[in-house]
C-alpha cells in the first residue's frame, strides 16, 4: 500500500475530484502529466449498498494511478462505512469523504457540505467510517456552511482526533458555491492552527499563483481543478517553479512557452479510447477541445465547429489544425472569467 503522507511529499499538486470530469481516463492522463495524488470523482456512497453498475463504475481506476483515493458522499454512517469498505475492497490507498459539495441535491439530503452545520454527526461519520476500514482516511470541506458558521479549524481537530491523515480545505463557504475568490488568508490561517496536514483549494489556475499560494499559506500540498481544464501542462510547469524557485512579478501570467496542445490533446484521446464507450469519448473530446482552446484566436468559431462535429475522426483533425496552429501564440488571459460554476466537489 503506498504511503500517500511520503507520496504528498514528494509531488504536492492533487488532482481535485470533479464530478464529470475526473473519470479513471482523465485521471490516467493527468498522472502522464505531472499529477501526484489522485482521487476520483464524487461516488454515492448508497449507489455501493444496491451494487449500482454505474457507481462500481466510477470507483475503478488502472495501476497506474496509484496512490490514488476514492471519494465518497453521503448522509448515513454506517452506509458511508460500508462504502469505505468496499472502496479498500477494490484495491485505493486511501478513501475521501466528501464534506464539502455545495449542489443542493446533495445538501438536501444531509450529505456534502450540509454536515458542516453539525460538528458532531460530522464526529460521528468520520469516526464510524474510519472505525470499518485500514487504510488513511481524509475529508475535504469549506471553510464553513456560511460566512457567520465559518468552523473549519474546529473540523480539523475533530478530523485529527478521529485518525485523519489530511484535510483539504476549499476556500469558500457553501453559500458562496463558486461565486466570489477563494479565501486563502482564512486557509493560512486554519492551516497554522491544524494538527494535521492541510491541503489548500480553490482558484489555483495558474503555476505562479500555485506556487504563491503554497509559499503564502504554508499548506502541505494544494488541490488543483479547474486550473487543470484550460491548461493541461499546469501540474508539470508548477512542478518546475517548485523545483527551479523561480519567480515572476505577475501572479496571475500564465506561461507564455510553446505549448504543444495537440500532443496533449492526442494523449488524452489516447486514454479516453482506452478506456470509455464511444459516447463519453465523443463528449469528453468535444469538451476538452474547447477548454483548451480558450483565449487563443479563432477559439469561438472553432467551437462551434467541433460541437457541429458528429465523427471522431473529423473533431481530431480540427483539433490537430486549431492546435498546431496555435502552438506559438500566447492565449489572452481569461483566468477571471467565470469557468464552470457549477458543483464539482
């Protein structure tokens, strides 16, 4: 079993779980791309009570994810529990709960973010899942329900208490989802405080502002998203700023060094050929066609002709045209523009 605390410490950059997105394919690219620790997207922790084909689905991954976590939500104990048991079942070096997923359909329910309003069932959860498995336990969580309930220094001594190895912090409340800026000085400041490893998260879309984030807060290792959707390389140009300690006076610049978008590009298809129906593969392309062709010229018309697209073959030769093409232009700064807003975890 890999030791995920020793892992932490060598490659500090984890690929955040998002619904949708971080699929056993994307995580497997990601891994080719610079990712440390991996985690799966979000899984129903009921969805394991009935053997849901489609849950069992979403907790496989390949060798070559490892030390990657499973990431469960949920609202009962001892569901949750039998969950974590089947994640360790299934081979993961660790499991994930997830305190902080803002969707309502999750809150309503109790699970996500909503456990954040009560300390002591979030006590009770995290004692009785660790309690049923070997493996570490983690949780990840905001920094509160709201600006008036922001507790998440009193999570991580509660998390500490019960055996947890980390706690991500996403720097907003619920109420916030993903309006607004992450609040890092808050996560600076829990992270002084912590017994425990702190992983940061939140708005990390840039290698120099990773890089910032980790000198500022003084975090343990940092959890990276969305950051990772527009620019494939962020997980290797970080891991250089990291290594090389080089500094630039604009936080929020994004490397302006060729990048070969189509070379990416091929390797996640590579990936999602290998690993996914027909139908993923034709979204997943389509998607990730237009994240990574934000900001560079003739991006929109280009868009509009892939989602036009019905053939995989035709979208990979757009790709390969709109890619090559761009690979010596500097894309415009579109870090401040809203980008999936909507729940990921």
């Amino acid at each position: 079993m890999t030791n995920i605390l020793h892992s932490l410490n060598e490659n500090p950059l984890i690929l955040a779980p998002m619904a949708g997105i971080t699929d056993s394919a994307f995580r497997s690219f990601m891994r080719e791309m610079g990712a440390g620790i991996l985690i799966t997207e979000l899984v129903s922790a009921m969805g394991t009570q009935y053997q849901s084909d489609r849950t069992l689905h979403l907790m496989n991954f390949t060798p070559d994810q490892h030390p990657v976590g499973i990431q469960l939500f949920g609202e009962d104990p001892q569901i949750m529990a039998h969950a974590a048991r089947v994640a360790e079942d299934r081979g993961c070096d660790f499991v994930d709960l997830n305190f902080g997923c803002p969707v309502p359909k999750v809150v309503k329910k109790g699970a996500g973010s909503a456990i954040l309003r009560d300390l002591k069932a979030l006590e009770v959860m995290v004692r009785t899942v660790k309690t049923a498995i070997r493996i570490p336990l983690t949780i990840k969580i905001r920094t509160g329900w709201d600006q008036d309930s922001r507790n998440a220094s009193e999570v991580t001594h509660i998390a500490h208490n019960e055996g947890v190895t980390w706690v991500a912090i996403h720097g907003r409340t619920r109420a916030q989802g993903y309006s607004g800026t992450a609040d890092w000085k808050f996560i600076q400041d829990v992270k002084s405080q912590s017994p425990l490893p702190v992983i940061g998260n939140g708005d990390l879309n840039t290698p120099q502002t990773i890089v910032t984030r980790i000198e500022e807060s003084q975090c343990d290792a940092v959890m990276i998203g969305r950051g990772c959707l527009k620019n494939p390389f962020i997980f290797q140009e970080t891991l250089q700023r990291l290594q090389s300690q080089e500094k630039e006076t604009t936080v929020n610049k994004s490397s302006t060094d060729a990048k070969d978008l189509w070379s990416a590009y091929n390797r996640l298809h590579f990936h999602l050929a290998t690993q996914c129906d027909d139908t993923i593969l034709m979204i997943q392309l389509k998607k990730f066609a237009a994240w990574y062709s934000t900001g560079y010229p003739g991006a929109s018309q280009f868009r509009k002709s892939i989602f036009n697209t019905k053939e995989k073959n035709e979208i990979l030769d757009l790709a390969e045209e709109f890619f090559k093409a761009s690979k010596y232009q500097s894309p415009e700064d579109t870090t401040q523009e809203p980008f999936l807003m909507g729940g990921h975890g």
